[in-house]
C-alpha cells in the first residue's frame, strides 16, 4: 500500500509521507525501542523482576529504634542465620492478617521444648530467598504460609514466591521441606500458594519429610488441621530423624514483670494508646456516623461512618484502597478476664514483658499496662483451640478441674460438638471448668500463659466506600453488624469484634464529649479504576461489598460532571430485600441531577427474601449474553465484591456464559480469565 497517495485530514496524510520515508535502518530501530520499551515497563509483571532493595518494604522502622538493637549485624543469609544459632529447624512464614505468623511462632516453640532443638523462625522478607539453597543437609525447612486474595501470596512472601517459582538454575536436591498452608476453600484457588510453592522445590530436587498441611478456615477446622499436621511433623522428627522427644509441661516463651513505676489508674479515659502493630497505625476522629439498614433481628444492621484524616496531612488514599483497624474489646469482656484471673485491682499496674529467646518476637509492646495488654494487645474475644485446653491440663488447679479439661479436649469430634452448643472464649472456659470445683480459684494462672495462648490483636480490613477526588480528606467505611449465631444454639449471638467496636463509635453532640478515635492505616490495593475512565465496567457485589463501588460511582460522576468521556457501568447488586439496598438514595440523587452519568449507569438488584428469592448471580445469569458482549466486544473490566461463596457463585455463571456464547472450551475459558486478570481486568475484593 502506497502510504503517501492517502487522501484525509492532515494529521494522516503526514503520517503517510512519513511512512513513505522509512528505510530499513529505521524499522529495525524502532523495533528496538518498542521491544526495549515493552521489557522495562512489563519487567516484574510477565516475568520476576529482582530487586535487591525489595525488602526495605518490609523492614520495621521501630525495630532499629529498640534498645541493644543492632541492625547492621543481621544477616540476610537464612543459611548463615541458622549456622549462627546452631539450629536444626528452620521456620519461615508469610503472613497477610497474622494467623500464618502465630502458627510458626507456636510451632518453633514446641518444637524447641519437646526435642531440645535449634530452632529459628522468621519473616520471608527479612532474607534473600536465594540463601534457602545454602541451608545444610541436616537441617529442615519449615514453611508456613497464607493464600491471600485470588490465590496470591501474602505482602511479605511475595518476593520469595517469585524467586522460587520462576528459578531454574537452582539445585536443591539435599534440601529437606516441610509445609503447612493457611486457606479458605470458598475460595476459587484454596491454598495455592502453598501448592505453587511446594511443587516448584520439588521440582528443583527438594525432599518433603511429610504431606503438606493444608488448613481450611471456611469449616473453622485451622487450628485442628494445624495440630495434626504438627503431630505428624513431630512422628517424623522422631522416628525417622532419630531424636528424643521429651515431655514437657508449659515453659512461658516470655517473662512478665510488675514495674516500679506509678499505675496508670488515674488516666483520661479518652487517650488513645496506639496499638502494637507493624503497621503506621494512626488515630483518627470518627466525624459522622449513620444507620443505612436494619436486618432482621434488633442488632443486625449496617452503619456508614466517616473517619477525618484532615490531622495527618501525609496520609492519602486512592479511590479503591482499603483501610485496615485495629478494633478495642469490649470493656464488659476484659472485666470478665481481670474479674476470673483476679487482677481486677491491677488494672493499671505497669507490666515490662520480656521474650526468654532473641528468635521470638514479642506480639505485645513491652511495656504497657494490665488493663491495655487485655483490651488493646489480645484477642480476649477469640474461640479457645483444644490445643490451649490440653495445655491447660498441667497448670489447673485441682484434680476435678484436670479430669473435666481433659473430657473437654480428648478428641477433634468431642470438642466441635461442644462448641455447636456453646461459645468458649478463655474467661468462659475459667468460669466454666471452676463450677466442678468451687473451692478453686485461678490466680496462680501464669499471665504468660495466658499471653502465650490468645492471639495477638489483628487489624480487620474494609474496602473504602469513598473516592478520593470527591472526598480527599475524609475516608468513609460501610460496616455491617451481624452476629453469628451457634450451630446448636440459634438464641446464642455471637457479636463480630471489629464491626461491633464500630458500631459503638457514634459521634455525640453532648459537651464534654469528643470525638471517638479508631485507630486505623491506609493499605494500597489493587482493586482500582482502570486507568482510561471510558473503559465500561461490570460489578458484582452482595451487601456490604458495594463499598468499593460506591467509590467507583461517586469518582465516575464527578468525571462525567465536568465533561469527561466514560464507560457504561453496570452494577448487579444482591441483598435481602428493598429495604437493605445501601446507598439507593444517594445513587438515585447523583442519577438524577447528573445526566452524562445517569446515560451510563444502571443497577440490576436481586432480593434474596423476596417472594421470588433472586441472588445476584442468577441476575447475572439472566443478563448473561449482555455480560459476554461487554465483556468480548467492548473489553470491559470486571469486578467482583463480597463473599467468596458468591464470587465463586458468579465466577461459574460467568465461565458458563462464555461457554455457550462464545463456543469455548473449559480450557479455553480458563485461559482467557487468566490473561484478563494479567492485564488488570478482572478483579476479586472477597472474604469468607
């Protein structure tokens, strides 16, 4: 074709002559640059990216700051590491809300008591995952990990997920491995990163000692699943290892002393004490607070608060980020902790807690007193594992209380039954197991057992409701209460922790009271707008995952309003009835008084208690051939929001539709879910 004879604007006819012009020489130079260009911008997307300085994300400012700390002299050789502390077990774990962490803090723990050994254990992202390759014939390496998302690796274990997938030249035949993986099986890819991870050490040569554990929190069978994969853990050390196991009572992995200081009684009730957190958490004034819906049942419903970052000008936020917070339990529950271990009088009594090894990292702050270890450092309110119940055994106080811990914990299937009739936090067992014997009381309880068994606090994460260009300055989270009830015993309501201490935060007009302050940290996602605001959008949300898609409404009206180009959006929205659909007035209003946005937008709802019982993916079903036509022709991006047992739901309405539309194979579907989510297409904000 003759470039230079196109008749046309300008614009094209200068580009003809231009084309016309090109030699050679030129057109293997701008295949050069593109194919340079094209390397630079995808390098660590389409193939691992190695960045030696990765793990300055990681590293915890405050760590440096620490007394006797001295950070230069770590090595970031785990090999070296474990020569250095002559261990024969070494324990990493990558962790996303901290479950993965505390199961490789217990298992270096009782690893160490029950056979004496070496044992160090550490955080994926303080070492180079190349240094695994050096660790010694005679030592095992232990991985606990989380899937995170859609099947992704958590923050700190992503780098090494990336090295040990992708490398090649890499022989590992003398390493010895053993896994355990922390998932959810609603989840469209259960334990995957587990999967991933141990298939490509064996492929480069690694021996696993044992069967990979796998934990399913779905069923709540984590804990159970840990402990058994951890008793097989220790046959193998034993039997085919040859090492002696000894029995062992409770040993504190720290010590816990009463400062000289003056106790804390008489503080502001309203000073906010931070909480102990790798984090940058930051107190934040709650400035509005409103009830959105009420469900059935007087305590269920869904409130939208606003959190004010206008004192902390630093902090930003992008339409889509989530918010992680840090929430407080309930005084009523720490007075029943305090009241049971009778340290009611002790409630602002200074403590000093000191870990006994330098490989254990204390999950509460070193300082603080009795009164905020219970109600902002541990999770009072967290169901009790059997494991805790049968360690209980060796420090109860008589032999009543012995017998009836021991009936309680014998078995995995004794146990579940109990809890389908009853909720067990520690203070209820307390309670519960001193009715067989009045005469005993729990105050020779060790506090650190009692530390060493509950969790530590963890940040529960919301999806921002607000979008930054309309609402830079203050953040707006879309909270449902609904307490679960008992499997055995329907009348017994079971509150959530953090959406309870939200709930409670409301803002009050009477002098003399300020703001409440919920300690909070803005966390990036990649659940966010594409780039071009004329791409069209699908969304697929139930109940409070329409948070993020609010936001996503109020910034693509706002870009309509002033004259920019956008994309249709349809918004398949679930929940019980009319009466619960969140935001329909605010949705209505910004229709109505914005008609290049209203031209673009439509909501399709689906009534779960109505007369015709609809869900939202069977409104997806119902649309599915305009779904498919978005989708194929007209490259839209697709977003799904809620409970991963109706992303999974609407994942297979969708994978059918293009099944019968498009004539594709299962294969041939998965293959191309596969590179809209590579190109930033197809997104997953869920939760079980």
């Amino acid at each position: 074709m003759d470039f230079s004879s196109l008749q046309g604007p300008p614009t094209l006819r200068t580009i003809g002559v231009t084309f016309a012009q090109v030699n050679p020489t030129d057109c293997v130079l701008l295949l050069a640059v593109l194919l340079c260009s094209t390397y630079i911008y995808n390098r660590g997307r389409l193939w691992p990216r190695t960045d030696p300085l990765h793990y300055k994300w990681f590293e915890r400012p405050q760590e440096s700051q620490s007394p006797g700390n001295s950070k230069s002299q770590v090595t970031r050789n785990i090999a070296e590491k474990a020569d250095l502390a002559n261990a024969h077990c070494v324990i990493l774990w990558g962790s996303q809300t901290g479950t993965a962490e505390a199961l490789a803090h217990r298992l270096a723990r009782d690893t160490h008591q029950r056979f004496k050994l070496g044992v160090i254990v550490g955080d994926f992202a303080d070492y180079d995952p190349a240094t695994i390759a050096s660790i010694a014939e005679s030592k095992v390496l232990v991985l606990v990990m989380s899937t995170y998302g859609e099947g992704d690796p958590s923050d700190n274990a992503q780098h090494f997920v990336s090295w040990v997938t992708s490398a090649s030249d890499v022989c590992l035949a003398h390493l010895q491995y053993a896994a355990f993986g922390c998932g959810n099986s609603n989840y469209q890819r259960f334990n995957q990163v587990i999967q991933d991870v141990t298939s490509a050490l064996q492929l480069l040569g690694a021996k696993a000692i044992l069967e990979t554990g796998k934990g399913d929190e779905a069923t709540r069978s984590t804990e159970e699943d840990f402990m058994q994969w951890k008793e097989a853990f220790f046959n193998v050390l034993k039997h085919d290892h040859n090492l002696r196991e000894y029995d062992v009572g409770y040993k504190p992995s720290i010590d816990i002393v009463e400062e000289n200081s003056p106790t804390l009684q008489g503080r502001d009730e309203h000073v906010e004490y931070a909480p102990f957190s790798k984090g940058m958490a930051t107190a934040f004034p709650v400035t509005a607070w409103r009830e959105i819906a009420r469900y059935d049942g007087q305590s269920r419903k869904c409130v939208d608060l606003q959190l004010d970052l206008s004192g902390h000008p630093q902090i930003k936020y992008k339409t889509g980020d989530h918010i992680a917070v840090w929430p407080v339990n309930p005084a009523e529950e720490v007075t029943r902790l305090l009241r049971i271990l009778q340290l009611s009088s002790k409630g602002g009594v200074v403590l000093r807690i000191v870990p006994r090894s330098d490989n254990d990292q204390s999950k509460v702050p070193p300082s603080t007193t009795v009164w905020d270890l219970f109600s902002r450092h541990l999770e009072i309110c967290a169901p009790v594992p059997r494991e805790t119940i049968l360690s209980l055994v060796h420090l109860a106080p008589s032999d009543k209380v012995k017998r009836e811990l021991r009936k309680l914990g014998r078995d995995r299937d004794t146990y579940a039954k109990f809890l389908e009739h009853n909720h067990l936090t520690l203070s209820r067992l307390l309670e519960m197991v001193a009715h067989t014997d009045p005469s005993i009381t729990w105050k020779s309880l060790p506090l650190p057992f009692v530390v060493d068994s509950l969790p530590a606090m963890q940040a529960r994460i919301y999806s921002i409701s607000s979008a930054s260009i309309t609402s830079p300055r203050i953040v707006s989270l879309t909270v449902a209460v609904k307490p679960s009830v008992l499997a055995g015993d329907s009348g017994t309501a079971i509150e959530g922790l953090a959406s309870t201490y939200l709930c409670r935060s409301q803002v009050t007009s009477l002098p003399g009271h300020a703001a409440p302050m919920v300690h909070a940290e803005i966390r990036g996602s990649a659940f966010k707008l594409p780039v071009n605001s004329s791409t069209p959008l699908i969304m697929v949300a139930a109940g409070t995952g329409i948070a993020p898609f609010r936001a996503f409404i109020q910034e693509r009206a706002r870009l309509a309003s002033v004259g920019h180009d956008i994309g249709s959006m349809v918004l398949f929205f679930g929940c019980q009835t009319e009466a619960n659909y969140l935001y329909r007035e605010e949705f209505g209003d910004i229709m109505s008084s914005n008609k290049p946005f209203s031209d673009k937008f439509r909501v399709i709802t689906a009534f779960s208690r109505s007369e015709e019982r609809t869900y939202v993916q069977d409104q997806v079903r119902a649309h599915g051939q305009d779904v498919v036509r978005l989708l194929i022709d007209n490259d839209a991006a697709f977003y799904i929001c809620g409970a991963a047992s109706m992303a999974k739901a609407v994942d297979n309405v969708v994978r059918e539709a293009l099944r019968r539309e498009m004539q594709w194979l299962d294969n041939e579907v998965e293959e191309w879910r596969e590179r809209r989510k590579k190109w930033k297409q197809w997104h997953e904000d869920v939760w079980s």
